[in-house]
C-alpha cells in the first residue's frame, strides 16, 4: 500500500452529549454512523458523524477523574480535543515524535487497528493522533473506531465536507512551527497570509488568539444560508458566516 497522510477525524470534548450532539446533526445535516462502546473504558461516551470521508467525533466524560474531564477543566468549558491523521507509517511516527521529546499519552494496539495519542502538553493546544487500520488507505476504506458500516451514514445534501480546522494560539508561527515538526509537513502561508499547515484534504491554519486551542471547523456546505438559518433557529448567535456550536466556531463557505 502506498504512503499516506491525512485527516481522518476531528474530537470535541463538552460536559454531556446533550444537546451537543442533537445540534450538530440537525444544524449541519449530519447522521450518527456509530456509538462506540469501547470508550466505556475510559469514563466516556461519545457519537461520531461521517462528514464525507472525514469523522467529527463529540465525547463527553461519565465519571469524574477522566483525561477528557481534566481538559476540559483545563480549557474551562468545551471545545476541540483531538486532531487524528491516519497514516501509514504510525510506527515510524511514533519514534520521531519520542525523538523529538513528545510524549505517547495512549496507544491502542488491536488486530486490525494501531493508533498513538500525543501527549496535549507536548503538543500544545489539541492531542495529535496517528491511526492506521487494517487493509485501508483511509479515505473510504475500513476504521474501525467508526463502527462496521461508517461509509453508509454519509450525507450530503447539506455538508460537504470539513475542509478547514483553525487553531488559536498567542503566538501563532511558533504553534505552526511545532505542529509542522510534529507532523512532519511545511508550513504555509493561508490566503489571508497566517501559518498553515496544508494536507490533500483540508488545512490547518493557525490564528492569533488568548490561548492555545483548536478553535474552528470549516465546512463547505451547499447553502450557506440556510445552514445559518437552522443555527440561529437552535439558538447559536450567527457573525458572519459561522456560530460557536460544542466550545468551537463553525465556520462555513460554500
């Protein structure tokens, strides 16, 4: 199988699912494709959306003492969490990110299935995370944390796909300069002439802001308006053309 890197799946952290994950799939038009019962284990619930090829994941912790509780603790409300690449090379990625002094927070090692977290602190604003399953190139081929049937889920008739991820940090070249070491890709510069990081199926652009978090989303959508529409009359206060929706802004374009 050839090499290859993309995004794979974007975590959002809020207190309890509700009304999180109901505000999600009706504003954006989205289908839950899975529940997974495997982060029982770790004090959580959550529920994962195919947006196109690329998952969006809302977990929330069941019990005090969680990783998800203690960040979201730290980031005083809720918000993004996780920024997953499948790779085909996880291994190798692995011992550059030790190389370089980036701690492994968690690795989940199944027979179909090898993923890494990085530790938050080392990362700085978001877990990076590298996954790799089993006779797939990570595009429409098998995930296993995304159920049996992901594939089946995908909607279009609103969404189009996430095409954007926008992290916010006081100093925003030296994040970029960092993830980019991390992951092992240039940084660029964005139309609007920010940092940023660009993969063959979205970028990551990094933004001034008061602290290091992931901040945004960007989705391209079939109508702008009416997505808007449907946030405003969920109650989200809309500027521009986007609304902050689970602790991060939802921005469209069309």
């Amino acid at each position: 199988m050839p090499d290859f890197l993309r995004l794979k799946q974007i975590c959002l952290v809020a207190p309890q699912l509700a009304p999180s994950a109901s505000h999600i799939a009706s504003v954006m038009g989205l289908d839950i494709c899975y529940r997974d019962p495997a982060v029982g284990a770790y004090g959580l619930e959550n529920v994962l959306y195919p947006v196109d090829t690329t998952l969006l994941e809302v977990v929330a912790p069941t019990r005090p003492g969680t990783a998800a509780g203690r960040f979201l603790d730290k980031i005083k409300g809720h918000g993004g969490y996780m920024v997953i690449f499948t790779a085909s090379d996880v291994e190798r990625r692995r011992e550059h990110a030790k190389a370089i002094g980036i701690r492994i927070a968690h690795t989940i090692d199944k027979p179909t299935f090898y993923g890494i977290q990085l530790h938050p602190a080392d990362c700085r604003a978001a877990f990076v995370d590298f996954n790799r399953t089993q006779d797939s190139d990570g595009i429409l081929g098998p995930y296993t944390v995304a159920g049996p049937n992901w594939q089946k889920y995908i909607r279009k008739d609103t969404t189009q796909a996430i095409v954007g991820l926008e992290v916010e940090s006081p100093d925003p070249a030296n994040l970029a300069a960092h993830w980019a070491k991390i992951i092992e890709v240039p940084v660029g510069k964005s139309a609007e002439g920010d940092p940023e990081l660009t993969f063959v199926n979205c970028s990551v652009r990094f933004i001034k802001g008061p602290a290091e978090v992931l901040g945004g989303l960007v989705f391209k959508v079939n109508d702008v308006a009416k997505v808007k529409a449907a946030a405003a009359a969920r109650g989200y206060e809309v500027e521009g053309n986007s609304f902050h929706m689970c602790g991060v802004n939802f921005r469209l374009t069309a």
